[in-house]
C-alpha cells in the first residue's frame, strides 16, 4: 500500500466532488450523447438559468467538460473520456442491482 499523498490525490478527487451533485451527474449523463447548451439544461430541469451556469462552471473547472462558442451559444461537451466509463459503469450496477 502507499503512503496517502494530498498532492497526487486531490486533482482525481475534485472530478469526483464536481460528478457528486445530483444535477451536475445528470448534465454528465446527458452530455454523452452529445452536446448541449444551457437553455436545453435549465428547460429540462426547471432550475434558474445562473443555478444550471453555476453547475457547468463547476463541471468546467473539474476539466470534466469544455466549451464552444457558437454565435450567442455556448455548446457543452465531456472532455474526460473516463468520465463516460465512469458514468456507464455506475448505470449498469445500478441496472444490475435492480434485478
């Protein structure tokens, strides 16, 4: 076993803590599909505008997703390939723990 190091620790940790709200799991499983924008989000969700931009900052700044500017959108899309593994997995022992 090694030694705990914060150092190395922390970076991997905060993609956790970023995936760890309800809203910003669900943003996660809905971006791998493909991209979206905020208003396609706050639609779904019912929640304010700056709630839904606050949970992608988040997302942003985890590195788990990135931004493209199109006109007066912004697209939304992961960048952390783990993070769809990650999200698949999660899904499936769920499914299984259904059953």
């Amino acid at each position: 076993m090694n030694k705990f190091c914060a150092d190395i620790c922390s970076k991997p940790a905060a993609k956790f803590k970023a995936l760890g709200h309800p809203v910003r799991f669900w943003i996660a499983q809905q971006l791998m599909q493909t991209e979206h924008c905020v208003h396609e989000f706050v639609e779904l969700t019912k929640l304010d505008f700056s709630t839904i931009s606050q949970h992608l900052s988040a997302l942003k700044a985890a590195d788990i997703l990135s931004i493209e500017k199109r006109g007066k959108e912004i697209y939304y899309r992961l960048t952390c390939p783990c993070t769809r593994t990650f999200i698949a997995c999660v899904n499936e022992k769920l499914e299984k723990d259904k059953g």
